[in-house]
C-alpha cells in the first residue's frame, strides 16, 4: 500500500506521513524543500518513503507528479499557505500564487487520481480544508475562500460517489488544535469495512444535526470575531508606537509619515489604503507597501522614481524619469542628459505630473538611443538630447567637443559602430559627426570638423 502526500516538510502533512507509516503505507512526500523533506524522512523508521521536490503550483508540474506516482491508495492533498491584510492591500503575485496552490492543486491532483481510483474501484483521498471554509474571513479574505472551494469540491464530490456506490473515499479534514487526533480518527473512519445502509428517517434526522451545528458554530464564530474586533479598535495596546520608512532615498522619512497622516497613539487598525494614496501625491513615490507589526508598530516601505533627464527652463530645471514623470523643478542642474526640443510648455510643466503623449514616444525614442550607447560606453558622456526632429535626434558629448547627428532610431546598433569610430579617429577634434543617412542604400558616415 502507498500513500502520495503534498505539503509533507511539516506541520500537518509530516504527522499524517508518521500516522500512515505506522499502518504499513509506503510513502511519496511532495514539498518544494528537499532539506526539510530529509529531514522527515529521517524521523521515519522501517517505512520505504520516496521523496519528491516540487512545486505543485502549476498544472503542469501536477500533471507530471500524477505521471510518476500513478500508483497510489491514499491521496492526500496538504499543502497550502496563507497570507494576511486587507484584500486591498494585499500582493496580487502572492495571492494568484496561493489560489494556484490551494486550490487548482486539489482540484488536478484529485481529478487525476480519482479517475484512476474509480478504475480500480478502491482508493482515498484525503483534502485538508480548514475551519476557514466555513466563514468569512476578514484580512485573510484569499485563504478563507481557497478553503472553502476545498470543502465544497469534497462534499460534491463525496455524494457523487456515494450515488455511485463507489469504494472509493472521499474526505475532507479540518485543521484544528487536535489535527492528529483528527487525521487519525478521518483515516479509521475510511476502512473497507461495509457499512449498513441508513434509513431516510435517521439519515435526515442526522443531517439535520450537522446543520444545526454548524449554524450554532457559525454564529458563535461571528460574535467572538465581533468581540475581538472592537477589543483590537479600542485596546491601547494596538495604538501606534513606531513609524518606520524604508526604501527612502530623495523624499525624507518625515516628509512621508506626514503625507502618510499617521499619528503615535491612534489605533493601529483605524487606517486604511487611503494612507498609502496620499504617499504617493509625492510625485517621487512610486509605489507604497504598508504593514502593520503588532502590537504597535507600522511599516512604510516605498519605491522611489529616479532622476534620469532634466529639462531646462530660463531659470531652473525640469527634472523627469524614465517613464516621463515630472518629479521636480529646481535650481540645479544635475549630472543627467538634458533634453531639448519637447513639445510641452514651461507653464505645463509646472502643473502636469507626467509628459504628454507626443512627448513620451521621443522620450521612448531617447531610451533606445541610451541604451545602445552603452554598447560602445559613451551614454555617461551625453549631456544633451535634441529632439526637435524626430528624424534625426542629435547627441552632445560636451567633454568629447562632438555634435553626433544621429537620425531616427533605426539600426541604431550599426550606427553607434561608426559612432565609436569617427570619436576614436577624430579624437580631440571639434565638430559634427553624421551618421544619419540609410546606411542599407550606401550611406557613408563622416565627421566635419569646425
């Protein structure tokens, strides 16, 4: 007899393994950590165990555990992880990433090995849920519905089944205090020994139990969430201790808490995704990430635009990033390219966040150029862009003493060759370099000198 286990490394999977070890099943534990996966094959003795190292996240990667595996009684589908705050706030990443693995998992792996179940007419499988997916969860909003798909896909399917009269056993188990106990009592509950069949009368009278049961323990569930709800709205020892920033370079630590609004001595659990709106009304903050350290400590981190190009105005300058967004207007003129012949106006400037369109596919245009600059290392020795004719950009090496007539940005790579040339051969000159003819229908670049 065999055993297949996902999410084996610890907790409840683990204790299954050692349970089912002691019945005499051999074992496959599936985990994405093969040293923790070691080190539970190690705490069981006298039991063939094959350990597999895979993230089940992925269809594919279930379509080739099922594969390798196919000979399996036991199923248990285990692993699973959860993640907490608001459902505003939360990653998106690591959300898609959980739903992958707690539920599109289960639902493969136990369509895939139930089919071949149902050929053989014998087999269980084993889905841990949790008391999660009977309620909803604030905070936890993702996990809570991950669970309750995996309830609601056990029970369907167990009836199927069971109209069926299939041998075949479904469950489901509930994570809890006593989940050996649990898990021990689940799997004596699938032996192969017949049961006498109910009477309609007993079976109705015992469905009418559970589902007062479960109303009963809802409703206390959602009465002691209440209590501790206003109990955490209003304890003093969830109120604000600590602001920390991190991520910070151009915009001060203080600048973002009060943009932020956050206080010392309000409650922790009072503010909202509102906080991290207002941080970004600083047109140097990107993106924010805010979370809460209980008992009283919040955590701001922030990514932050870079200056890449300036903008020169009668008496200051323009600063803009990579992605055209106007972050200052200052004195100083820093040690980036300066670009000219943009069709925004000095007044737009001054109250736009973010270049027009127009504006944007020359600033696209810029960024090519730059990058194959690179290949030849002269982008650290552009100190002024023109942009006035799409047709042909020019560059400005200020320490060179060159004028490079660049053209448009095709075959840029070609051009920034002949580029590295005319500066090798012409160095210390002053003057003009042109490579912005179709160098495909003949066109030679030369340099004049002036």
């Amino acid at each position: 007899m065999k055993a297949l286990i996902t999410g084996a490394s610890s907790g409840i999977g683990r204790d299954i393994a050692k349970e089912l070890s002691k019945r005499g099943y051999d074992l496959v534990l599936v985990a994405r950590d093969l040293e923790k996966l070691n080190k539970v094959k190690s705490e069981i003795k006298n039991t063939n165990i094959e350990i597999v190292g895979l993230d089940i996240s992925t269809v594919e990667n279930c379509k080739e555990l099922y594969k390798n595996y196919k000979d399996i009684d036991i199923l248990v589908n285990n692993a699973g992880f959860g993640d907490c705050g608001y459902f505003i706030s939360t990653n998106l990443e690591k959300e898609v990433q959980m739903i992958n693995t707690n539920i599109v998992a289960y639902h493969v792996l136990t369509k895939l090995y139930l089919k071949n179940m149902q050929e053989k007419n014998k087999g269980k499988i084993l889905n841990v849920a949790s008391v999660a997916g009977f309620m909803p969860g604030p905070l936890m909003a993702t996990y809570y519905s991950t669970k309750a798909y995996v309830v609601r896909l056990s029970e369907s399917i167990r009836e199927e089944l069971r109209r069926k009269k299939s041998k075949v056993k479904k469950e489901k188990t509930k994570k809890n205090p006593k989940t050996k106990e649990r898990t021990k009592e689940k799997l004596e509950e699938q032996s192969e020994q017949p049961t006498k069949p109910r009477t309609s009368k007993k079976r109705k009278k015992s469905k009418k139990k559970k589902i007062n049961k479960k109303v009963i323990g809802f409703f206390s569930i959602i009465i002691l969430i209440s209590i501790i709800v206003v109990l955490a709205l209003t304890a003093p020892i969830f109120n604000i201790t600590d602001i920390t920033v991190n991520g910070n370079n151009q915009v001060s630590t203080n600048m973002i808490i009060n943009l932020s609004g956050l206080r010392k001595g309000e409650n922790i659990f009072k503010f909202n995704s509102t906080v991290e709106q207002k941080i970004k009304e600083n047109t140097y903050i990107e993106s924010v990430n805010i979370k809460r350290k209980l008992p009283g400590t919040v955590i701001i981190s922030v990514k932050e635009r870079t200056v890449k190009y300036q903008i020169n105005l009668i008496n200051s300058y323009v600063y803009i990033d990579k992605n055209g967004y106007i972050l200052e207007n200052s004195s100083e003129k820093k040690d980036v390219p300066v670009i000219v012949g943009l069709s925004i106006k000095e007044d737009e400037m001054l109250n736009e966040k973010r270049l027009k369109t127009e504006d944007l596919e020359k600033l696209n245009d810029i960024i090519k150029i730059i990058d194959s600059a690179k290949t030849i290392n002269v982008d650290n020795l552009i100190t002024e862009i023109n942009t006035e004719n799409k047709e042909n950009y020019v560059l400005y090496l200020e320490s060179k003493g060159k004028k490079i007539n660049i053209g448009d940005t095709s075959n840029l790579t070609n051009k920034m060759l002949y580029v590295k040339k005319i500066l090798e051969k012409e160095e210390g000159k002053t003057g003009s370099a042109f490579v912005n003819g179709d160098l495909s229908a003949g066109f030679k670049p030369y340099f004049r000198e002036e």
